[in-house]
C-alpha cells in the first residue's frame, strides 16, 4: 500500500481491493450519503473503488483510504480528482468518512493536508472542492480549509438537478 501523505493524526495511502468492505460502510449507508441522494449498490461501490485505481495509475492521484496513526483503522476517504466544475476540468479535494467518525476533525485535517500536497507535490496553482449545496458540513470543511465559494452551477445527478458551490484556494493567497 502506497502511503501518500501524513498529517498529525492521519495517514493517507492509496486503496485496494482489501478496503472495499469499509468503503462500503461509507457508500451504503443512507445517511452518509444523502448529498448523493442514495446509498450505493454493491457494483456502483465496486466501480467507484475501481475508479480510484484507475485513477491512481492515470492521473498520479485520487481519493485515498484515511487511516488513523494511532489505531490503524480506516476512517473514511479524501484526496484530489479531477472533476467536471461546470464545463472546466479542475483538480478537487473531495472527501467522505464513515458516519461514526464524524465530528471530530478527520475531513478538515485530510482536506488541509490535500491542500498542501496539491499545491506542493503535483504544483496546483488553484484546487477546488464543489460541494451540493444542502451539504453544509463539508462546507464547513472548505472553509475551514481556507477554501472560498467563487461560484455555483448545476450537476444532473441521478435523474435529478443538484445546486453545487465552488470553493477554490489559490496557492499564493494562503
């Protein structure tokens, strides 16, 4: 397992097939992903793992398994994609942890460390998080990661229109 970055409490590392029973306890379960509107199948859970091996070897990066130091348990996942904002390809922190880790500080710190490798590792001059706009606690995430809303638009989801913000840090004005 390739470990990416490390923050006071956190480590991140690439997934693998052998994280796929907590991924789903994040992506099955209702309440942690009512910005999506549902819980994910067990194929739509396995395409999205797939999806960030795919990326891992196209793009150098993705979403990443968060593991806490201490413990070692996987507490959900964060990392960068890239992402249609609109009809712009822009780099995002995006971020997702299981529901009994909540509170706690986890997304912010995962967030802020996927700041600074963006801007310091793979030289991102801008890095965004696009957030549905019901989904105030990873508002507050992006905020808190000295992000600002620099614009909104509409994502067809799931047969439905879905209002999102854009938050975007830039790297000098940090």
């Amino acid at each position: 397992m390739k470990k990416i970055l490390e923050t006071q409490r956190l480590c991140l590392r690439e997934m693998t097939y052998e994280d796929y029973a907590d991924l789903c306890e994040i992506l099955q379960d209702e309440k942690t992903m009512y910005a999506y509107e549902h819980a994910f199948s067990d194929e739509e859970a396995r395409e999205w793992l797939d999806r960030q091996l795919g990326r891992y070897e196209n793009d150098g990066f993705g979403l990443w398994a968060v593991i806490d130091k201490k413990s070692g348990v996987f507490l959900g996942q964060c990392g960068i994609t890239w992402q249609d904002c609109g009809g712009d390809n822009v780099p995002e922190i995006g971020y997702l942890f299981k529901r009994k880790y909540w509170h706690n500080g986890y997304a912010s710190e995962a967030a802020c460390g996927c700041r600074e490798y963006a801007f310091n590792k793979l030289g991102f001059d801008k890095i965004y998080s696009i957030i549905r706009d019901n989904n105030y606690a990873s508002q507050k995430v992006a905020e808190r990661n000295n992000m600002k809303t620099v614009k909104m638009f509409v994502k067809h989801y799931y047969g439905m229109d879905m209002p999102h913000l854009v938050y975007c840090a830039e790297r000098n004005k940090i």
